[in-house]
C-alpha cells in the first residue's frame, strides 16, 4: 500500500490566476530500465526524503538565480519570480509499472531520459498539471540529466512573435509539458540549462545544446562563412558569435547568437569551460535570453 503522498507548494506563484505558471519537481517512482523495453524497477529516491528535499532546494536556486556566484538572473526578476507556482511531489510505496516510470535509462550512454507522456497523467492523479516538470532520480547508473520541449496546443491562444519573418507564437497552453530527468546529486547550472530546454517549443522555437555541432534550432544555425547577423527576433537585429567564447567551433557547421557576456560561455553551451572554473558565472546568449522571458512573461498573463 503507498503512503500518502506528500505535496509541497514551494513556491504560491501567482494566486490571482486559476491556473498559475507552474513548475513540477517530483521524486520518480519507478525507472524503465532500460528506456523503451517495457521493463521497470523502483527508484531508490523514494526511499530517500531528505535527498530528494535537497535537489528541490537546489532546483528553485538554480531557476531564480540563487546558487552562489550566479550571473544568469532570468527567472529571478522581481516581476516574474514572485508570480511562478513551484510544488513538489513525494510520492513512496507505488508499484514500479508504466505509469509510475517517469524516466527511463538510456541503453547506450548514462543519460536519465525523462519518459514525456507520463508525467502529465502521473501529476493529474494528484490534481496537478505542470508548464515544465523535473523528475528527480537516485539512478545507481545513470547520472546525466537530459530534457524534451514542451509540445504547444496550438490550437488554442498565446502571444504572437516572429523569427526571420516567420510568425510563431508564445502559446498559453500544452499538450504535454516540459520534461525533464535529473539526478539527485546534479548540481551548478545543471537544473536550469535543463529548463532552457523544457520552456522552448517543439513547434514554436527550440533551444538546443551548443556544446554539440546541432541542427538548426532557436539557438542555433548552420553554414559557413559565419554570417555577422544570426538573426531577426521580433523586429530585433541580433549578431552571430563568430568565436563561441574563444573556445572555437573547430570543423562544426553550427554558429550561435551573440553572448550576453562575452567573457563566458552561454548556459546551454559547456558552462564547465568557464575560464575561471566557476560555470555559475555563465549567463544565455542574447536570443536564448530574450525568446524565455517572453515565453513565461505569455505563460504568466494568460
């Protein structure tokens, strides 16, 4: 029989709002291992409270700009932070089965791949529904965190943008939301690169890595010569980083927008290179920056 789960609002957010910007931590129950066999284990989180409470500690300094030394201060605005709904969800005793595996154990690396249509239905049981949602793990063998963009309900409103001349939009609501799979013992910028991931859209701008050669996304594009202009954001001219932070593109197609401090790589970049060995110091590039807090400034006003 399970416990009684327990169910924390961490943060109120915005309590004038039937359904405020919410984000999710939750302490995974059960772990596919691997990803996509049909074969599932429990998760020894769930045995471990005070483990658990430490990485929703750390997930909330992380996305508010709380974590010493930190530069990245997006989310910690004074006009969004006090508006953005955080709980936390603690929930021991559940059978290891489909619906209770929020991430799933990479076959071939040791990436936690948060498993994205679950965690809708698992929050609903509970009367929650998440913008971005963390599934914290304690993985004896997987300890990288990774995340999947939120899938828009374009069928419905949001705030309208453009990008290069296309028009896109900042939609209120989701399909599914933003996942994410997180070890217990991830720390630095950890939580919050992940988020940059989980906030962006499927099909209304993706932020991707830019530690890797990508493909085409929000946040980066492909060619060579390596234009001076990376692009048009909402009527906004924004140049290319023709260096990356002096650590090079080397043989890579991709070339990303400008940093917001030149002096350090950008959050969704390698932020463990930061030249002085402090990755906190770490900041979005321009165009990462500015398409997130429209996003959640939409997300916050529907």
């Amino acid at each position: 029989m399970a416990a009684e789960p327990i169910i924390q609002v961490v943060r109120d957010g915005d309590a004038s709002k039937a359904s405020p910007f919410t984000i999710c931590i939750i302490a995974n129950p059960a772990l596919e291992a691997p990803w996509k066999s049909g074969q599932f284990i429990g998760d020894s989180i769930t045995d471990h409270r005070a483990e658990f409470d430490a990485s929703v500690r750390y997930v909330v300094q992380a996305l508010f700009g709380r974590l010493p030394n930190q530069a990245e201060q997006f989310l910690g605005d004074a006009t969004i932070a006090p508006r953005i709904r955080v709980v936390s969800v603690f929930a021991d005793g559940l059978d290891a089965e489909d619906a209770t595996a929020l991430v799933g154990q990479d076959a071939v690396s040791n990436l936690l791949v948060p498993r994205r249509t679950a965690f809708a239905p698992f929050l609903a049981r509970f009367g929650l529904a998440a913008d971005v949602a963390y599934a914290i793990s304690r993985s004896e063998t997987h300890t990288r965190a990774s995340a999947w963009f939120t899938s828009d309900d374009d069928g419905r409103a949001g705030v309208a943008f453009s990008l290069d001349g296309v028009a896109l939009s900042h939609r209120f609501w989701n399909l599914i939301p933003g996942t994410i799979a997180q070890h217990a013992t991830s720390r630095s910028l950890t939580a919050l690169h992940e988020f940059g991931h989980a906030l962006s859209s499927y099909s209304n701008g993706s932020v991707l890595d830019l530690y890797v050669d990508s493909p085409r996304g929000l946040n980066n594009k492909r060619g060579r010569p390596i234009p001076p202009g990376f692009a048009v954001y909402n009527g906004i001219a924004l140049a290319a980083d023709a260096t990356r932070d002096g650590l090079g593109y080397g043989s890579w197609q991709s070339y990303h927008c400008e940093l917001n401090d030149p002096e350090f790589p950008a959050v969704m970049d390698n932020y463990w290179l930061a030249h002085d060995h402090v990755p906190e110091h770490c900041q979005h590039d321009r165009i990462t920056r500015m398409f997130l807090l429209d996003r959640i400034r939409a997300k916050l006003g529907r």
